[in-house]
C-alpha cells in the first residue's frame, strides 16, 4: 500500500509539475508582451507560436527536476533542499530548451516555419518563465509538503518501522525518529537477542521478541520498514534475517556499525567482480570535479573583475592606514596536504606576530582601523578569488588552515585531515553555520566532512547565497 503511495505521488508531482510549467511559460508570455511592463521592439509574436512550445516545455522541466533527485521521494528533505533542487532544475530545463529549440529552429523546422519564427522564444521569455517556475514549482512542493505533514501528524499513512537491534546504534536511530514525527514514522518497537532486563525496551518502545522471531513479527505488526542496527559482533545474523523477513515484502535497511570508520561517502567499487566498499570516497571526481571547476572559474573572474576599481580604494586606504604592501600572503594547506600562499589584503601592521602564529579571535586588537572594517565585511578575503582562479582553491570547501596549527590538530582531532580530501574554500558549511573564527573545531570538522559527503553543485550555491547573506550582517570572527 505504501509503495503504490509513493508511486502515485511521484506521478502527481511530475505531472503537477508539467503542468506548472505551461503556466510559467504562458505567464511569462502574457509578462512579457501583455502587461506593459516591457518595450515591445520586434513586434508581438501570435501566442499559438507559443501554445505549440507548451508540450517540449511540459517535458524538459520534468527532466531537469529529474537530475535533480526531486522525484526520489526522502521524508527528511529541508525545505531549502527543496528551493535550491528546483532552481537548479529549472536553470537546467531552461538551458536545455533554450539549446533545443534554436537547435529544431536551425535545423529541422520548414522554411515557412522559419519565415515565421515558429518555435523560436524570446530570450526574456525563458527568463520570466524562470523565475515563475522556480516559485511555482516551490510553493507546489511546499503545498504537498505540509499537506502531508498534515496527514503524518494526525496519524494517517505512517511508515511502520521496526528496528532489529536495541542497542547504541539502534537507540540513535530511534531517536532520530522520535525527534521527527513529522517525517511520517511510527515505530513499533525493536527485535533483540541481547536486550536483557524486563522487555521495556527504550524510550517507551517495547522489544516484541528475538531476531529469530522478527519475521513474525513483521507480519503480524504490518510492518513497512525493518531498519537493522545490529553492532558489528552481531552481523553474522545479517544474512538469516534479511532472508527471513524479505519474504514477507517488507523493506530492509541496512545501518552500519561502521559510522566510527565511514568519516566520508562511502561508495562501492567493483574488483574483478568483488564488491569493496570505499569507506572514504570523495564526489570531487569526473564530470562533478568539471562542473565544481567551471563555477569556480566562471564566479571567480566576474568578482575579481568586479572588484577592480573598489579594490583600488582599498589598496589606497590599506597603505595609507600603516606602512608595508597592500597584499599579505600566509602559508595555508588545502587539497590532499599540500601547501600554498593564500592571499589577501593586509589587514594589521607589519611584523603583528614576533612570537610566530596566533589563533584569530573575534576582536584582533592587532588589526588596523581599516583593516578592522575589511574584517568585518570580509573583504579581506577578496584577493584569494585569484586563488580560485588559478586552481589552489575553490569558491567552497573547508576554509584552509596554516601549516602549524595543522600539525596540532591532525594528532588532537580524529579525522581532521580528511577535510583535505578536497580543494579549501573561501567559504564552506561549517562557516555559514556559525562554527568560524574561534568557535569549537570539533563542530567545524563535523560540518566539513558533512559538506565533503554530501556535496552537489546545488549545495555549493546554497553555501554561496547563505554567504552573500552573512555578509551583510556584523563581524563573526575571524577565519
């Protein structure tokens, strides 16, 4: 019942989605040539020569929300995982219907359809249909979203969910799901061989029998879900139960007593046909390496090109707050442990630390007056744009650290140095999430393995536009 609920929600969303699409692309005809809002130039093309684009546009946005993983339906998706997964679909839907219809324009359309302009879309078209598809296709998924919410909430069309495991890591999972009812689940209870004590289970939940037993129970309790969280001692029961209770139809999830190993995504790889699983797999690679790279160089070069008359102000007030160059350079480390001059603009007087390194604070009484107020706006950090573009940074990633507070930390923080699987940033997750500057390095690694593991060109973007906004406000610190 479950299964055939989802499948006929994910054809309501593409077919939802089809249809807020034609609405877009009508609106931002009707925006464009009827409201008065533009200067009309070439003249106003009959709407039938857009009525006979309507269906290739029905098409394409399901593709792009496709790519974009919105049609694999996870409870536990944020609503801003939402905004940015339908504005970089709708971006992809536009480019490739920009691309396609100049393509049928050129090449296969008839010469009275040429003569005509038949398929052809004016360029502020497409983007007025942008923007009215990412607030359509938004607000019809937060619509659904807390409809459902609605329905979990009052109790009605809850995934059963029974736990194979009580111990530590089923008890996480628990409580995961406890602190989520809005998620949709309703657990029912665990299975367990090593349970002990009086059946009371954990956090009110009972423990309904052994693991021998769970494909009864399954049965009988109408379970959805099995989620086994057996402790690494335990596995060897692995086998017996899946087999056991997947012949009652019922979905088994597997989570694995490995969490203290799997720092990274973890991602199996084939030997000659033996599976082997990579514990710490990085996404940087291929086709996502090439992307990340070409936002990089794209966003760095409109900023260093944007920046050149203020930052020749800059550089003005910069020499005439105190004596010595413009530009400061530090030895920082980034991808896979090498080092590299990072720069910037110079921010405290010459020779600020006699004694060696300084661990950054808040209020940095050796920073000039001026220098102060490019911290506190982050300007300092403009000039390591040039780093991006020259390939020794990325627009996003871990901020990169100076060589001897990495020797400190590598031997004090367990996996710290797997944040140099990737490129440091200017930027990162663990920066617009408030762990910056002198905050704990714990929570900061945290959120950078947690950005390395999950990364995706949406995710980058998200990152940049909470930085843009973060700019505006006061100073958080040094990073």
């Amino acid at each position: 019942m479950v299964r055939r609920h989802n499948r006929l929600l994910v054809a309501f969303h593409v077919g939802t989605d089809a249809v807020m699409a034609m609405m877009a692309f009508l609106l931002a005809y009707v925006l464009r040539f009827e409201s008065g809002l533009f200067v009309i130039t070439r003249g106003q093309p009959p709407i039938e020569q857009y009525f006979s684009v309507l269906p290739f546009v029905a098409l394409v946005v399901p593709i792009g929300f496709h790519f974009q993983g919105l049609y694999r339906l996870r409870r536990g998706r944020s609503r801003i995982d939402d905004f940015f997964n339908v504005l970089v679909g709708s971006i992809f839907a536009v480019v490739l219907g920009i691309v396609s219809t100049l393509y049928f324009q050129a090449y296969y359309a008839s010469d009275a359809q040429r003569d005509t302009g038949a398929f052809e879309v004016s360029r502020l078209v497409w983007g007025l249909f942008l923007v009215c598809n990412i607030a359509f296709g938004y607000l019809s998924r937060k619509f659904i979203r807390e409809a459902l919410e609605r329905r979990w909430l009052a109790g009605v069309g809850l995934r059963r969910i029974l736990i194979a495991g009580a111990g530590e890591l089923g008890r996480v999972v628990a409580d995961r799901m406890l602190e989520h009812r809005e998620l949709g689940y309703q657990l029912v209870g665990f299975v367990d061989d090593k349970a002990g004590g009086d059946h009371l289970g954990y956090r009110g939940l009972p423990l309904l029998g052994s693991l021998s037993e769970a494909a009864e129970i399954v049965a009988n309790e109408k379970i959805d879900d099995l989620y086994v969280a057996l402790p690494l001692e335990e596995h060897m029961k692995l086998l017996a139960l899946i087999e056991s209770t997947s012949r009652e139809g019922v979905d088994v999830k597997v989570v694995p007593d490995l969490l203290q190993f799997i720092a990274l995504r973890a991602r199996l790889e084939d030997l000659d046909g033996v599976p082997v699983i990579n514990l710490n797999d990085v996404p940087h690679q291929g086709l996502s390496a090439f992307m990340k790279r070409t936002l990089d160089i794209v966003i760095s070069a409109g900023a260093l090109a944007m920046m050149a008359i203020p930052g020749l102000l800059i550089s003005w007030l910069i020499k005439h707050s105190s004596p010595g160059p413009v530009f400061y350079t530090q030895e920082r480390m980034g991808l896979d442990g090498k080092q590299f001059d990072v720069y910037k603009f110079r921010t405290m007087p010459l020779n600020a630390e006699p004694e060696g390194p300084v661990w950054g604070d808040e209020i940095d009484p050796r920073a000039t007056g001026i220098g102060a107020w490019l911290r506190a706006h982050d300007l300092d950090e403009w000039p390591q744009f040039w780093n991006v573009l020259v390939g020794e940074m990325s627009i996003v990633g871990p901020r990169p650290e100076r060589p001897f507070f990495v020797e400190q930390f590598k031997h004090r923080i367990p996996q710290y140095m797997l944040r140099h699987k990737v490129k440091a940033g200017i930027t990162g997750w663990a920066q617009v999430n408030g762990w910056r500057g002198n905050t704990s390095l714990e929570k900061r690694i945290e959120y950078d393995l947690y950005y390395i593991e999950n990364w995706s060109v949406t995710l980058d973007i998200k990152i940049m536009w909470l930085t843009l906004i973060r700019v505006l406000t006061p100073n958080r610190g040094a990073v």
